[in-house]
C-alpha cells in the first residue's frame, strides 16, 4: 500500500508543477507579491497531497522562536521537502540554491523571478563572494534567507558536514541566525520515489545571537541542529 500510495503522490507533484507552472505562469510577468503567492500555494497544495494521499503530516513547532522581517536561518536538510514546506511557513523565503536548480520547469522560473540565491559551486571562493553579495541585498530588502548548512541532502543519520558558507553569511550580515531542525528524511527519504506515513516536524530553535566568533558560532550551531533533529526521530510516547 506504501508503493501505491508513494507513486500516486508523485504523480500529484510533477502534475502539481505542471498546473501551477502553465495555469498561473502570468505571475512571472507581475510583481513580486504576485509569484511568491504562487510559490506558497503551490508549497501547500503539495503539503495537502503529501498528507491525503501518502499519509505524511507536517507540524511546525518552536512558532515563537519564527522570526519577523529579514533573518538569516539554517535547516538541517534531509530531503526535497525542506525546500518545498517552507515556502508555507515563512514570510518571503529567499534559499540559497544550487544554480543548475536554476533551469528547471516552473521551479526555476519561479526562483528566477522571486530572486533566490543562485550560488555555482564549481566557482569555489567566488561562488562564496558572490553568494554573500546577493544575500547582502536580499537581507536589505527585508528576506527571510535560508540555508542548508551542509550543502546538500544527507541521509537520516549521516555524519553531518557543515560548509562555511553559513559562517560566511553570519559574519557579513551581522545578524542573528535562527536554527531549524527536522525529522523529514524519515518519511521522504533523500532517495527513491517512497514516502512513509507519519509526521514530518520542523521546529524553530531559539536563534543565535550576532557576533559569535566562527569556531564557536559554527560550533553551536551545528550543535543545536543535531541535537534538536535526532531527538525528532524518536517519536513521543
């Protein structure tokens, strides 16, 4: 039942993209408001179809710790989830995203359009001046920038790799950063096509405050992260 339910959820999200991408393509042609609208309508379609169809619920936990008005935050990412469902909680999501993301249907489009921040890894130490000149201008303008920490998807229980980006971005824009922890590999792992019924939680971890030297800002960070996901993975009694 788990395989039957799986497939037919993917079909509901490739489908979902080709709806939202073609059907409300205008968007990309509007203001900004109007495309992220269509960014976080399209996060909650997915969401609705992830919990009626493959039987996967999300909870957002920690809300007052969420932060209001430009942030930098820190997901722990575990699957292709973590860049669909935030889209639903937070205000005006900046990611920072692989640029090869860039030239995909609907995705790309949209990300193009909203100014996401497109960051070519094979440029190494310019692919960092350039990730943290973008986020520099989103921040000003009042985005909520996320990112992945260790780069990329890693499986439930993997050795975590913090990437010094996230250290990066911290020192320069001299602001707090909001750690966010979460259980979503264990229902939509990194690989394959299954999805596991339960609940998927991301949880907002008090923010660390500005001004921490990079060893110990890294360190904490990276220790509030860990800990807060593998304590997901032990559902309450």
């Amino acid at each position: 039942m788990t395989t039957i339910r799986s497939l037919i959820f993917v079909a509901w999200l490739y489908l979902s993209m080709v709806i939202f991408a073609v059907g409300l393509s205008p968007a990309l042609l509007m203001p900004h408001g109007a495309a992220v609208w269509v960014i976080k309508s399209w996060s909650k379609f997915v969401l609705f179809g992830l919990r009626w169809i493959a039987g996967v619920k999300v909870e957002v936990r920690g809300l007052e710790h969420r932060p209001t008005g430009p942030a930098l935050l820190a997901c722990k990412h575990q699957g292709m989830l973590d860049v669909i469902a935030p889209f639903s909680f937070l205000d005006d999501t900046c990611f920072i995203m692989k640029k090869e993301l860039m030239v995909l249907p609907f995705f790309g489009w949209f990300a193009w359009k909203t100014k996401m921040i497109a960051v070519d890894r094979s440029a190494h130490s310019k692919a960092l001046k350039d990730m943290v000149r973008q986020a520099r201008v989103r921040h000003a303008e009042g985005r909520q920038i996320l990112i992945f920490p260790e780069g990329t998807r890693g499986e439930v229980g993997a050795a975590p790799d913090y990437k010094p980006g996230i250290a990066a971005l911290y020192r320069d824009l001299n602001s707090p950063c909001w750690p966010i922890a979460t259980n979503s590999g264990v229902h939509w792992p990194a690989h394959g096509f299954r999805r596991y019924p339960g609940t998927i939680v991301f949880e907002f971890l008090p923010p660390i405050p500005a001004g921490l030297k990079r060893a110990e800002f890294m360190a904490e960070l990276e220790n509030r992260i860990e800990t807060a996901s593998t304590a997901l993975l032990t559902p309450n009694p």
